[in-house]
C-alpha cells in the first residue's frame, strides 16, 4: 500500500515537543495511535482517542494537511473519584499529509468510543481500472 498509492505521510513519535508552540490548554499533548487500511477506493485512517468525546473533537483540512484535535476532559465523572491510573491524561494531535489521490470535498468521519474512524475516498484518477484491449 505504501509504495503503490502515498496518499498520506505519517508522523512516529508519541509526544509531541513543547517548544515552538503556543497553547491555550496546560495539559500535555500526545500524539493518537493510528492504523491505516486501504480498501478498493478508499483509504480509512482509525485513530485512537480514549477520554475524547464528539463535542471536544476538531479535524480540520489547510493546504492538505488533515489535523486531528481532541480534547480530554481532566475532571472525573461525576459521582467518582480516580482510585488508580495507568496511563497520562492529555490531549490529542495528529497531523497527515494528503496527496492529490484523495477526493478531499468527500472525506467522512465518525467517532465511536473513543475511536475516530476517517473515509478518505480516492480521487477518480487515483482509482484503478481496467483498459480494455482492442484488436488491429
């Protein structure tokens, strides 16, 4: 998939630095978990986002570039109170270079516990297809 389409970059790290940016939020800042499929016309990016619920979720698309923003409420539910924790609470930011193979008007996303599902569907002339043979 990677060699044949290059239809996103991909960043490595975990967290993202501290310097060279401003933020409004003192909280950390992680850099989401993603797998990316690529099924016949499109290409599906999952990206896991634990403790972001749909009204504290931004994705927006500049100068092809796809970010993703979730934020993590730091308060526990109401009626509990946290007796242990394994992992930090943070936010979420995640950034992907889209290429012209993406149909960027079509993109959809859906968010379902704590799991952010984003379609990216394939451009008509990143699609494959087959040329029909004529004979002479």
């Amino acid at each position: 998939m990677a060699n044949e389409t290059k239809a996103l970059e991909v960043q490595k790290d975990e967290m993202l630095p501290a310097e060279g940016t401003e933020r409004t939020r003192e909280s950390r800042v992680f850099i989401p978990r993603a797998d990316i499929y690529e099924i016949n016309e499109d290409i599906f990016v999952v990206v896991d986002l634990p403790g972001v619920d749909k009204d504290n979720l931004e994705i927006s698309l500049e100068k092809n570039v796809l970010t993703i923003n979730g934020y993590v409420s730091q308060e526990p539910p109401e009626g509990y109170a946290l007796a242990y924790a394994e992992y930090e609470i943070g936010d979420y930011e995640r950034s992907f270079r889209l290429s012209n193979m993406i149909d960027q008007d079509k993109i959809e996303a859906t968010l379902s516990d704590g799991v952010l599902k984003l379609r990216l569907p394939k451009a008509e002339t990143a699609k494959s297809r087959k040329i029909k043979v004529k004979t002479a």
